[in-house]
C-alpha cells in the first residue's frame, strides 16, 4: 500500500477518534472501574490498582480488579488511609493474578498508603518529582514509582516497573493518561500535569502500529520506543500526544477491516 501522509493520518485519526473515542466502546476495558469514582483521591487509588492488573487476559484482569476494588469499598482512598499494613495483606492474602499474589499486591497498596499519608495524595507525591522547567516526564515517573517502592517496604516492583530500568512502564503510562486526559473516554482527575506530556502506554499492539506508520524501527518494546512513537504522534497532534491510544486500541480490538486499511493497518487485525 502507499505509505500514508502525516496530513492523511491525521485527518484519518481524527475521524476515527471522533467515531471510536465513546464510553459505548469502552467494556471491557479496566477504564470502566474508574467511573464508579467522583472524588479524584477514590480514582486515583482505583486507578492504580486497575493499570497496575492490566496484562493478561481480559476476563482475568477485569475479575482482578474488580476483586480486589470490592474489598477497597466504596472508597479506596479512606481504605487505604484506615488500613494497617497488616490489615490489607490479610484482606489480600488469597489473592492471585497471573504470577502476582496477594503479597505483592498488598506490598503496592501498602506503599500507596505510606506515599498518600506522606503526601496526602498520590498526585501531590508525582508532583514533587517533577520539575516544570523540564518536558521529560520520565524523572517524575521514576521518583513517583520509586516513592511507593520505598513505603511498600518489600518488593512490588513487577507491578510498579521504572523507566530507570528501560521498561516501557506501559501501566504506568495508561494510568496518567487515565488520570490526566479527560475526555468522553478519559475521566481526569490530575491538574499536575499537561496532557502534552504524556508518553505513549506501548503494548504489542501499538508497537506494530508504530512500525507500520513508520513511527519507529526499534526492536525492543523499551522506553526509548515508547519515546520515538509518542514523538511521531507529538508531531500530529502536539498538544496531546496519546489523544488516540484509545482509538487505535478499539480498531485492533473490533477489527474493523475497512477502518483498518484507512490507516494502511490492517495486518494489525489478523
């Protein structure tokens, strides 16, 4: 197929994004949890949990999450404030997800407790690690996560990865743009951070987007990928970079053949 143009693309994305970005399209989708929140302090602590769990089978990760937020109660945020760490690893001692168990689990909320109760929220602890004179969000990301790290005080690390270590930190990045954007599908709730900042949430899927619209040519799904993709959408759209991770999720999701071939992506869909 002929290589599609910047001007096309965007046209095209904008299109789509207007048709796809809609909460009808969302289920099933961990996104759905964070609805049940009014208060920004509930979704965040929900969020956390929610992005943190995605990876894996969907039916698994929705059955996860909404596990582990029913016990949290109608607010998660006053849980983890009330909670001893003892406490939640006994609320989360039969716990299971993949590889992840309910110690691992209760070592991540643990941490959030100590960050929340160190900084009152988990947004004011991302916060204090950025630094507005520098558009790269990576140093935040990586005090952010190693703030809940060191009130966890035991190993949680496979559930809160740090760009330090190269990870692309795909549930980290989901969980900003959940947090930051606010849109039809994206709640908000963070007013730290411009939505122009935000990097790319890079799974296997917008990887291959990424290789097809010439975005990158990178072998590693690292964070200098994640870095390279956000940079052709940052080109696009400047202003919001991730604006159409939720569009081109669904297009791969639903399968949409004619939608698919409109990007020259429809190998993504087989």
């Amino acid at each position: 197929m002929t290589k599609i143009t910047k001007i096309e693309l965007k046209n095209t994305l904008e299109r789509l994004y207007k048709k796809y970005n809609r909460r009808e399209y969302i289920d099933p989708d961990p996104l759905v949890f964070l609805y049940d929140y009014d208060d920004a302090h509930d979704r965040e602590a929900a969020g956390m949990v929610a992005s943190s769990l995605a990876f894996g089978n969907v039916k698994q990760i929705m059955r996860s999450v909404g596990s582990v937020l029913e016990v949290m109660g109608n607010s998660p945020y006053r849980f983890l404030k009330r909670s001893t760490p003892l406490s939640i690893r006994n609320a989360f001692s039969g716990f299971r997800h993949r590889w992840i168990d309910g110690e691992e689990l209760s070592s991540m909320l643990i941490g959030m407790k100590g960050t929340i109760n160190k900084y009152g929220a988990l947004e004011e602890a991302f916060t204090a690690g950025f630094d507005e004179s520098n558009n790269d969000i990576l140093i935040a990301t990586e005090r952010f996560v190693d703030e809940i790290l060191n009130a966890a005080g035991a190993a949680c690390s496979r559930l809160l990865p740090s760009p330090r270590k190269k990870s692309a930190c795909k549930r980290l990045n989901l969980f900003l743009r959940w947090m930051v954007r606010s849109d039809r599908v994206d709640p908000g709730g963070w007013n730290c951070l411009s939505a122009s900042r935000l990097l790319v949430p890079l799974d296997t899927h917008m990887y291959r987007i990424g290789i097809v619209l010439g975005l990158t040519e990178r072998k590693q799904k690292d964070i200098d990928t994640v870095l390279e993709i956000t940079g052709g959408f940052r080109e696009i759209s400047p202003e919001d970079p991730v604006k159409y991770d939720f569009t081109l999720t669904r297009l791969g999701i639903r399968r949409d053949r004619k939608e698919l071939e409109s990007l020259n992506l429809i190998s993504i869909g087989k």
